[in-house]
C-alpha cells in the first residue's frame, strides 16, 4: 500500500523547485497558478494497473510505457491584512520534494517569520490498485483507494531553520480483497491479515540552511505508522531526505535524494514471510522564468527514479518519468 502523502512517482509531475526558497504569496486578493505537463513514464510495478495478468509472484511486474498529460493548480485568498490565507489545490513545495496531494486549508504568519498551516486532506484524488493483487494467471480487477487526512505543520518555528508537520488520516481500498484466490488455499483469518485498509499517522521533521542568497539545502527525517486492519500490512516506515536548490538569475533548480525503510509487523501468509522494503528516490527538477519573455509564465521539468527493494521479490518495482511543461501564476 501506499504511504500518506507519499504516492506514485507520476504524481510528481507538477513541480516549482522555487517553491521551497520563496515564501507563500501574501499579496491581498485572490492568487494562484496553472500547470499543464506532458511527459513519459515507465514502470515494472506488480501494481501498475497496466499489469492486468500476473504468471508469477515471485517477481516484479512486467515493463509498463505509457505518455501523460498532466493539468493541475492551485487557488488562494489573503486577506487585506496580509497574514492570514486560504488555499485550495496542489502544496508546491510538497510536490517539488516528490510528494503530491490535493487540500484545502488555513495559512497563518507570524511576526517572528513561522507559518502555521492546519489543511484536509479530501481524498478526491484516487488511485487504481487490484482487488486481489496475487490472483495468478487471471486477469485482475481493479478497484480505487483514497486517502483522507488532516494536517499541522509549522515552519520557521520561533524564527528558526526548523520546521515540523504531523498528518493523521485514513486509507481506504474500495474493494478489499486481497488472498480470497482458492488457488492460495488461505484460511479466512489469513485473509484477514491482508486488509490493506489503514489508519495512516505521518511525521517529519525538516531543517533548512542557505549557504549564500542563491543555494540552499533542506534536510529531513520522517516516520509513518500504517496501523492497518491486516496485521500482516501493518508497518512503521522510517525515512530521510536531502534537497539542494540552487536559484539562478533567471532559472533555478531543485536535486532530491530520500531513502525509506519499511518494517511489517507479521509474515504475509501468501509469501510465508516478514516484509523489509528499501525505497530509493532521485528527482531533478528545473524550472526556467518567463520563457520568451513571456510575463508571468515558467518553463518547469522533472526527471525522477523511484525504486523499492523489498525481501519479498513481488513487491520490487522500479519507475522513471521525464516531463516537461509550463506554469502560470497569477
């Protein structure tokens, strides 16, 4: 399953690596922008909904191609006072460190430079997963999950470099039923331990340090715990990550690495075995202002790599994407 805030690497499309050195818009009045991507991704997931059929749960999912277009944005209202904000839409800086979703929530700014967000999480952007995803030699029928969360997250804490966020929510899998193929000969209580349905608690911690007005470095350690109603789904996953974000007269550009390790509490009956997943990520991500002086418009574009290593060969995946597009800010 999916942690929260952390999907698939597609989702990564819209990006503004600027987004994580330049503060919130404060201006009066309404506010926002407008991202359309085109681009290509590839991947070898078990889970990818193009891997219909599966001959083997002993391995990876076949190769999966596939070209995108990707329209999303972002809407604002400041109030005339000029520290407090709603917002609805994509959190850019989420989505230039590799982590997309979609809320609706509350910005407040204080004299000693913090920012407290309080957001929601409204689950209206859904994923395809398999009902059964260990179905062999049949073709397998999807179904959707969600994800529906609240947030806090303070940045600038006290005026300081360092930041924290907490999210608590719920993971739903639509039709859950994993383990119920007869060939697997599971007991009813097996199938249990396979319910993907979760209770999801996020947390991170992150520090920021400029080295000069124009290259920045953010780092971070975060913790999520999947209390899911199948014990052998249950997991703590522990992460970190590192951005370097250099801004330069006209273009800037944003490099990510973060690492995850995924413990489970109980063997999975069907592999007779304790998942151990390494998670791996690579982005870079470009943008370049007002392209043929174009006032207001951006050139943005991200190539990423995302790779889980797991004990258990049929949780392995690999994906890449390359994208390119144009933003408006308005």
């Amino acid at each position: 399953m999916k942690p929260l805030l952390t999907v698939s690497l597609i989702a990564t499309t819209i990006i503004s690596t600027t987004a994580l050195a330049k503060p919130v818009d404060w201006t009066p009045g309404i506010g926002g922008d407008v991202s359309f991507m085109v681009g290509y991704s590839k991947s070898n997931s078990q889970f990818n909904s193009d891997n219909h059929t599966t001959p083997n749960l002993n391995s990876s999912g076949d190769d999966q191609n596939k070209m995108f277009v990707a329209p999303i944005g972002s809407l604002s209202y400041t109030f005339n006072d000029g520290d407090k904000q709603l917002y609805f839409g994509t959190n850019r800086s989420d989505i230039a460190l590799g982590r997309f979703h979609v809320d609706i929530g509350y910005r407040q700014k204080f004299a000693d430079s913090s920012m407290l967000t309080l957001s929601y999480i409204p689950g209206v952007l859904t994923q395809k997963t398999w009902q059964d995803p260990y179905l062999q030699d049949v073709e397998r029928s999807k179904t959707k999950t969600s994800i529906n969360a609240f947030s806090i997250k303070l940045n600038n804490i006290r005026g300081s470099r360092f930041s924290g966020q907490v999210a608590y929510g719920k993971f739903s899998v639509d039709h859950e039923r994993s383990g119920n193929d007869p060939l697997l000969s599971l007991t009813v209580n097996e199938q249990a331990t396979l319910n993907r349905n979760a209770n999801v608690l996020y947390t991170e911690a992150s520090y920021t340090k400029p080295f000069s007005r124009s290259l920045i470095l953010r780092t971070s350690l975060n913790f999520t715990n999947i209390d899911a109603e199948g014990n052998a789904m249950r997991n703590n996953m522990y992460g970190v990550a590192a951005t370097i974000i250099q801004l330069l007269p006209q273009s800037s550009f944003a490099f990510t690495l973060n690492y995850k390790r995924a413990l489970f509490d109980l063997a999975n009956p069907v592999f007779n075995k304790k998942q151990q997943d390494n998670k791996f990520g690579a982005f870079l991500a470009y943008e370049y202002n007002q392209p043929f002086n174009w006032k207001n418009w951006g050139l943005v574009s991200l190539v990423g790599y995302n790779s889980t290593q797991s004990n258990i060969n049929f949780y392995d995946s690999n994906e890449m994407l390359v994208s390119i597009g144009l933003n408006y800010k308005f």
